[in-house]
C-alpha cells in the first residue's frame, strides 16, 4: 500500500498538536486514526497543510474554512458512520441496509481520500511546473504540460454538476490519465490512483467567484503544488 494511502487510512496512534504541525516532508502523517477495535478504523479529518488565509486571494480563507471544517469534515463522520454501519450489519447478520451503507461508504470515503489529495495538490506560491520523472510521464502520456494542463483544466470545467478532475497514474500499463468525477465517486476506472485533483463542487468556489467555475480553475493553476505530485507519482510509479 501506498504512503498516501496509508497516511490516509491510518490504523494506529491519535491526531495530535504535533500531527497538526506537520509538514508533508515527515514521515509520520499516518497519526490521522485510531483502532476502536473489532475489524474497522476510526478516520480523523487530516490536518489542513496551512493556515485558512494561505491560499489567498487565489482561494479566499471563508472558503477554505467551511470546505475544510465543514464539508471535508463531514465525509469523514460519514465514512465512520458508514464503516460502523456496515460492522453492525456483520455482527447481526443483517445485511437488509447493506445497498445503503454500502453507497454511503462509497461517496464519503471517496471523498474523504479526494479531499486529503486535494489540499496537497495546491500550496501557497505554487504554481510552478513539472519537474523530474513527473515532467517526464507528462511528456510521454500528453505530449507536453501545457496539453496535460488543457485537458485538465476543460475536464473540470465541464464536469456535470458536483465533482473533480483527477489526474491519476494507472499502474497496469504505468500511464497518467485524466478523468473526471461526478460527486467523488462516480466515473471512475477504480484501477488509477489519484496523484492530484481539483475540487469544482460549488462549496470550493462559490463565495469569491460565484458561478465562474472556468475562472476558478485558470487561477488554480497558480496555487498547483508540483513537489508533492511528484512525491505521490514517485510512491506509485514502482
Ligand atoms: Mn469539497
């Protein structure tokens, strides 16, 4: 299993004012969870990689506030709900709600894991380009950055409703391919591991550019953070 993936699990110790403070470089990240025993994990929100106000003007700090605290934290407490649903449904035997609990494990740890990739993918004073073997597998899959960067961006500009555009590293043929995701979870290839994603569900946006979603994400690009897609490429490429 992967860094990202395992930080994102987690499976043992508890969110702490040191964990808070960390930085991608450490190795320890994965403190996000805590055992409550039996068969599943207690998520915890991970923390925000920087302040609120960091992402200014490119993403105003209410925006960052009520996407982190609110709704990113909310996919979590429905991820729990969810896996303590399903662990009942095992104890009892009784599977009648499992098409329920089932769709909701799907949508809130979808887009519990989108929104960890999400925050990362952007830092303050981004914005700058490829580098090393990413550049590379960009080169190789699209052509260039700037063909990768016109299929992103038009994919999450046209994404139907709520949703993302991911670009994903598939392993089996070791190829980055974008796609886009209605909601988190729908329309995917399930094979390609997220390396970076953008947010267009009207919460990462509406407050400072209402329903210039194309404007949104042109100015995303300047927030982008290569070192860690690059880092997470690196993880999975093997
Ligand atoms: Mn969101």
């Amino acid at each position: 299993m992967s860094q990202n993936r395992r930080e994102f699990l987690g499976t043992t110790g508890i969110i702490t004012a040191a964990a808070i403070g960390t930085t991608l470089a450490s190795p320890n990240l994965s403190a996000f969870a805590t055992s409550i025993g039996g068969t599943i994990t207690k998520h915890v929100l991970p923390p925000l990689p920087y302040a609120y106000n960091a992402l200014e003007p490119i993403i105003d700090a209410k925006t960052v506030e009520l996407h982190y605290t609110k709704h990113n934290a909310a996919y979590i407490a429905g991820l729990n709900k969810a896996e303590e649903e399903l662990q009942k449904a095992r104890e009892n035997n009784d599977f009648s709600l499992v098409d329920y609990w089932s769709k909701k494990l799907s949508f809130n740890g979808a887009g519990a894991f989108l929104h960890y990739i999400y925050w990362r993918s952007m830092k303050p004073g981004g914005g700058d380009s490829p580098k090393g073997e990413i550049f590379e597998q960009i080169n190789k899959d699209f052509g260039s950055p700037e063909t990768l960067k016109n299929q992103f961006t038009a994919a999450a500009i046209n994404v139907e409703g709520s949703g993302w555009s991911i670009l994903g590293f598939r392993p089996d043929d070791k190829s980055l391919v974008v796609l886009q995701a209605e909601n988190h979870q729908k329309l995917t290839t399930w094979d390609i591991v997220p390396l970076m994603c953008i947010d267009v569900w009207e919460h990462a946006y509406y407050l400072k550019y209402q329903n210039n979603r194309a404007q949104y994400v042109k100015n995303w690009w300047t927030l982008i953070n290569w070192d860690f897609i690059l880092k997470n490429f690196k993880e999975h490429k093997m």
